[in-house]
C-alpha cells in the first residue's frame, strides 16, 4: 500500500510540473510576442495606464469653424478725435503753453503768436464799421428827400447801394476777426488754441520762429501742432476684392502689431468702404480699437485677423495638438495590438491654430473619423 501510495504521489507532481512548464512556455511566448521591436512613433499602454493617464480621444470631424482672414494695414486717429493745428495768422511765435504729451482741453492754449495781421484786422473792422455809419446818413438823407421828390431816383438808389456795400463790408470785417480768434481791443497778440480735447502727439514750433499764416495766400504754412485722443484708435486694412463676401460690418478682429507680437487687441468692423481702390483692387476696412494703455500708436503697421463667415472644415480640438520642437503633431489611436494592448502612433499634422475658439483646422495629416488623444497626450512623449 505504501509502494502504491507513492507511486500516485509521484504521478500527480509529474503532472503539476508538466502544467506548470506548458503555462510558463504560454506566458513567455505572448510576453515575447508583446516585447517585439515596436514601429517608430507608437506608444503602447495596458488599459490600466491608460486610465490612469486619463487618456481621452475625439474623431477628426467635419465642423463649421470661422473663417479667419489676415489682412494687413497701420493704425490711425480716429479723424473725429484728432486736430492738425495751424496758425490762421502770420508773424513770431513768443511763447509755447503746451508741452508735448500734455493733456489738453478744448479750448486751451498752445501757443502765443505776435502777429501784424490782427492789428490790419482790427483797423479793417474799425473803418468797416466808420464806412457803414456814414453811408446809413447818406442813405436816410437821400431817401428823406426821395420822399418829397427833391433829388433824382439815381442818386437815391446810388446812396441804397453805398449802404448795402457797407453792410458787407463790415460783415466781412466781422468775420475775419471771428475766424483770427480775435477780440475788438487786440494788442497783436494771437493765442493759438486746441479745437478738441486731447493730448500734444506732436510739435514743430519753438519761440522766435516765423509762421505763416493758412490765410496768407503763400500756400506755405505748416502744421504746428497734432492734438489727438488715442483711445480709440483706427486700424485701417484692405481687403482683397476676392474676399469681400467674407466679411462684414460688426465681424470681430484681433489686430497684431510688430512691438508687441505676443498680444492681440480685439475690435471689430465698423465700416468698410464703398468702392475699391483702381490700383490695388482693394477695399478698405475701419476697425475700433480700445487703447486704454496708449500702447497703440498711430502710423504702426498691423495685422488684423478677421473672423470671417464660418465654412464646414475638417478640425480636431485644439487641446490635441501638441508642439515638440519644430513639430506639429498629434497621438492617433490605431487600434489594439494581438496583445490587447493599447496603440497610439505620433502623427505629424498641419494645422490652422488662428481660428478663434476651441477647434483649429486640419490641413493635412488626417482623415475624417481618425481618432486623437485630446487628454493626456503630453504624457504618451514620455513612455
């Protein structure tokens, strides 16, 4: 009994080790198959890392995203908010009242400018005014006498129209000395002042310099001072005459300058003109810009991105796209291996990332319904 005791005994571990060495040879076969050289760019994980990595995935899709449209232009006042300043008057300039950069009121003075003209103005207004009271006597003389048919219609009418002509010459009088700023006791003194509120943007005048005068007739005068606002400020851009279906009034930009290309200023369309430029086959485009830290100046070039009416195009969300280096590129899910397990391969892309919102389009590197890590594709660099 004992013999046969043990002889069972013996058979039994035999078959235990036999089992044991089949499910061994298994184990290392499929761990072989898994440890295989695998294709550059792929990423394999269980499905355990793969929920511990939070991986998700979103098919590449046909979506209506905007249709941004870069078109270049510069930045100007706004023209209701800026005032080039000349001199009405010729002669020297005494004394400066604003600095550049100063903040002005309407109104304020610039400058002061000794001037001959004010004092012609003066004795023009004065005689004006002598000549018209004199031919008032003379017209109520004549037509006193007219009334009782003692003098001849032509020298009454003669009178009539002396008075007339004397009426508009102070008229005329007046109106010179409204438009010199000037006042009845003028010493020829003229202040030169601000038309608008704003601040000094530019100055070519200094005390002791001739000016002159707008009036003059030489077509030589100068602008003194510029005296704008540059909150708000203008970015004018052309746009192509292929394009103009794709924008309109009320369509939002972000405009890029070379001083700051890291920052975008938002505004948006509020006119776009009316007819194209002969030459350039262009037409023009007005965006409002708030400006409220003046980083904005006038005459800088800009680029202005225009979110245009939206066109159906393949996208994937933007969180997909990673940058490595030089390269664009995304993780595509391909699907198990014999394994199990997970395989995702790194798929160059070219994208449009200037597509305001959460999807950019997808120029090349995929088709619609391939599937992208959207989720923790960061951390597939580091398997």
């Amino acid at each position: 009994m004992t013999r046969l005791a043990n002889v069972s005994s013996s058979s039994l571990i035999l078959a235990a080790l036999c089992l044991l060495s089949a499910a061994c040879s298994s184990c290392s076969e499929g761990h072989a198959a898994e440890s295989a050289p695998r294709p550059s760019g792929q990423t394999w994980l269980t499905a355990a890392q793969a929920t511990e990595a939070k991986l998700e995935t979103q098919p590449a899709q046909q979506r209506e995203l905007a249709n941004v449209i870069a078109i270049t232009g510069k930045l100007t006042f706004s023209d209701l908010e800026v005032a080039h300043v000349f001199s009405p008057v010729t002669g020297r300039v005494t004394a400066i009242n604003a600095e550049l950069g100063q903040r002005l009121k309407k109104g304020d003075s610039l400058a002061v400018i000794e001037s001959p003209d004010l004092d012609l103005a003066l004795a023009n207004l004065q005689k004006a005014d002598a000549d018209l009271v004199a031919a008032k006597h003379n017209f109520d003389r004549q037509k006193e006498l007219a009334d009782a048919h003692a003098v001849s219609q032509h020298d009454f009418e003669a009178a009539q129209d002396d008075y007339n002509k004397a009426q508009a010459e102070l008229r005329r009088s007046q109106q010179m000395m409204k438009i010199l700023h000037a006042e009845g006791g003028s010493s020829g003194a003229f202040s030169l002042r601000t038309p608008v509120a704003g601040e000094v943007i530019s100055r070519t005048v200094n005390p002791g310099m001739e000016v002159q005068g707008q009036y003059g007739g030489g077509g030589s005068a100068v602008e003194l001072f510029t005296v704008g606002q540059l909150d708000p400020i203008w970015a004018i851009a052309d746009v192509y005459e292929m394009d103009l279906s794709r924008v309109k009034v009320g369509d939002s930009v972000d405009v890029s300058v070379v001083s700051y290309p890291d920052r975008k200023f938002h505004g948006r369309i509020d006119w776009i003109a009316g007819a194209l430029d002969p030459v350039s086959r262009t037409a023009k485009v007005r965006c409002t810009l708030a400006n409220p830290d003046h980083l904005l100046r006038p005459e800088m070039y800009a680029t202005v991105s225009v979110a245009g009416i939206g066109q159906r195009m393949l996208s994937l969300p933007r969180a997909a796209i990673l940058h490595l280096g030089d390269q664009t590129l995304v993780f595509k899910d391909i699907g198990p291996s014999a394994g199990g397990l997970l395989r995702f391969q790194e798929v160059p892309v070219d994208v449009d990332e200037d597509i305001p919102g959460d999807f950019v389009h997808v120029k090349n590197g995929l088709a619609e319904n391939d599937a992208v890590v959207t989720s923790g594709a960061l951390l597939l660099t580091n398997q």
